[in-house]
C-alpha cells in the first residue's frame, strides 16, 4: 500500500503536485489525468528522482521519502519510463539480466527469475534477439520483464500501453492482471486509454494540475461528470 500525504512539488513558479493526498490500496491501481497532471512526476517522487518541498510517502509502514533511490529498489519499489530504457547492443535477456545482477540474490536464483521473467512476459523464444531488432511491444516486455526482478513489491508503470495496437493492449491487458498474483505484489498503472484502465485497475486515481481530482473504484470514478469533464475539455 502507498499513501501519500500533503505531497507538493515545486519547479520554479509551477507545481506539478500540489499538496497532495492519495492511496494506492487495490493490487492494481489506476493513475489517469489530462497531460501535464502530474502522473510522470509522482512515479519520479516515489521513485526518488524528484524530490518534494512537502509532503509524506508511506510503502506500507516504510517513510519512502527518507529513502535513497538504490534503498527504494532495495525494499521492492519497480518502475517503468514513459520512455523505454532497452539497450540496442544487448538481447532481450541480457538486458534483463543487468537488472538482475543488482538486485537478485546469488547467481543461480538470478538465472531462474530472468528466465521465469522472460517466460512471464511471452518472450522466451526472442531471448537472444538483439535490442534494436526487438519491435515496440516486444522492448515493451522488456522493460516489464526487468521490473519483475528481485521480489518487486510495488511496480509503478508509466503509459506501457502508448502507441500498441489492439492486439498488443490486449496482450498487455491479460499480462498485467496476472502480475499481482503471479509476483505477490501490487502494480500502479498509468494509461491514457480508459478501457484498459477500467478493465485492469480496481481503484484509480486521478490527477488534474498536481491535486487529486478523484479517487475510488476504478468504474465510479470514470463516470464521475467532474473526471469526465477533465478530459472532454482539454483533450
Ligand atoms: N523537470 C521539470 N522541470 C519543470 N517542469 C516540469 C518538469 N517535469 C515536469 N514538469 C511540468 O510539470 C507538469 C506535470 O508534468 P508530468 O508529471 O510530466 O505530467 P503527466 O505525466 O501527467 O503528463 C507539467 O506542467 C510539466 O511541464
Ligand atoms: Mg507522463
């Protein structure tokens, strides 16, 4: 569970998250908002990228805040990157193995995590394909596959959906439910697009200008005429 407290941000005269509250409870939550919200930069505060001038973050009892960013990897925080981090020189399992060799045990439980890893996410048979051969959805498995490394217990995953066609968002879809269960742990999903929201995340939160619009269950807080409004007036 994630529960933040009065959370502000502060880059020069704007506030990317303004004194903000919110939980993370569900095994698979949503956080939705029109571009600009502030999604990106609370996945970066959680994560420690970005510090707050303000604000508390609990995972479970742990004070993430007084964290550094290796400690929050070190107590199970994942997290994805709008932007895919696949390296073009390594294949598909040995850019999972990189992640590996930080944060698994010992060398024979880190070669069955990144093959149960590459298995999880479908792509087994592509193991040795180079990065740059790897096609959009398969680096998408990737970075998936690396946040499931060393006992994740809270993976934050920022727009893994952007830019796949039908068929893939359905793979992700069915993939994505299955990660709670399958590696005792919750997920926090970021996504534009509300059918995959609804269809994965119990509850969802959503973000407008840095403070929290709604909150709640996931088909509740869709239909809310104010979340509702959000979106049909800027985008
Ligand atoms: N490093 C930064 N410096 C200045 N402004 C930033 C920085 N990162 C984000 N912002 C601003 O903070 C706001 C929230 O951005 P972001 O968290 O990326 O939104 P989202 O992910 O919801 O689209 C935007 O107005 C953005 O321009
Ligand atoms: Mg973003």
């Amino acid at each position: 569970m994630i529960k933040i407290d009065a959370l502000t941000v502060q880059f020069g005269g704007i506030k990317p998250l303004d004194a903000l509250d919110a939980q993370f409870v569900a095994p698979i939550c949503g956080l939705i908002g029109p571009n600009g919200a502030g999604k990106t930069t609370l996945v970066n505060v959680l994560s420690g990228f970005v510090a707050p001038i303000t604000g508390t973050i609990l995972l479970d009892d742990t004070l993430l805040l007084a964290l550094s960013p290796r400690r929050r990897v070190g107590v199970g925080l994942r997290r994805t990157f709008q932007q895919e981090l696949v390296v073009d020189e390594l294949t598909a399992i040995e850019n999972i193995q990189a992640v590996a060799d930080h944060v698994s045990g010992d060398r024979a439980s880190a070669r069955r995590e990144v093959a149960l890893a590459l298995d999880f996410v479908g792509l087994g048979e592509r193991r040795n394909t180079l990065g740059r051969q790897l096609n959009l959805f398969e680096r998408r498995m990737v970075e998936i596959a690396k946040t499931l490394i060393g006992r994740p217990r809270v993976i934050l995953m920022d727009e893994p959906g952007a830019g796949l066609n039908e068929i893939e968002t359905d793979r992700l879809r069915r993939l994505l439910i299955e990660i709670p269960s399958a590696f005792d742990c919750q997920l926090v999903l970021i996504d534009h697009d509300a059918d995959l929201i609804a269809s994965v995340c119990i509850e969802t939160v959503v973000l407008d200008f840095g403070k929290r619009l709604a909150m709640g269950p996931t088909r509740a807080v869709l239909d809310d005429p104010v979340v509702r409004h959000a979106y049909l007036g800027r985008e």
